[in-house]
C-alpha cells in the first residue's frame, strides 16, 4: 500500500514539474 502512495506522489510530481517546464517553455517562446 505504501509503495502504491509512494509511486503515486513521485508521478504526481513529476508531471507537475513537466507542467510547469512546459508552460514556461511555450512563455519563453513567445
């Protein structure tokens, strides 16, 4: 169960990192 919650954060986190790369990306290019 916990390996689950475990998993589950680091995805979570890791699209929201990927999130915010990208909008940043897409301001920069503007």
């Amino acid at each position: 169960m916990i390996l689950i919650w475990y998993l589950g954060l680091v995805l979570a986190s890791w699209a929201i990192m990927g999130f915010i790369l990208f909008k940043t990306d897409v301001i920069n290019e503007d």
